[in-house]
C-alpha cells in the first residue's frame, strides 16, 4: 500500500438515511414525551435542556472517537510507507 492511497470507508444513501430517521426518531419521540408530561414549565425546561445538551454531547463524543480513529491510520500509513522506503534502499541480503 502506497502513502498516497487513502481508503475511505464511503456509506450508502440507505446507510445514512436510516442514522437520520432513526436520530429524528429517538429526538421527536423524547422531545413529543417530554412535551406530553404533566409537569410545570420549568422541569420541562430542563429536561429539555437535557435532551440538547445530551444529543451535542453525542455529536461530539462521535466526532472526537473519528477524528482519533482517523489520525492512527494516518500514523500507521506513514510508518508503512517508511518502512517501504527502509526496505527499497536497503534489501535484505539473502546469505
């Protein structure tokens, strides 16, 4: 494998349509719950702010976990491509 052949995992339409509903789901059904509950203003306030809080944190979370799975490929193709470098400039002898 060469440095400069990047593979990228590439998702169907069907694939991300079915993360969106299935966000739109779970976030319109606990939003439509929260909305529903017999409680004053303010506990629906908050728990709102829960649910906001909770769906950023998500997005986040899932964008650091890519970014750090993203950044040891990189490091593993540049040791690979090192070590084929290493390897061309110096065969190993057969004795």
């Amino acid at each position: 494998m060469d440095i400069n052949t990047a593979q990228q995992t590439v998702h169907t339409p069907a694939f991300v349509a079915q993360a969106w509903i299935a966000f739109g789901i779970g976030f319109g059904g606990t939003g439509l719950g929260i909305y529903n509950l017999p409680i004053d203003g303010w506990p629906r306030a908050f728990l709102t702010l829960g649910l906001a809080f909770t769906v950023s944190s998500a997005f986040t979370l899932a964008k650091t976990i890519r970014d750090i799975h993203e950044a040891s490929q990189l490091v593993k193709r540049v040791d690979h491509a090192r070590t084929e470098k290493l390897l061309n400039e110096n065969p190993p002898s057969l004795v």
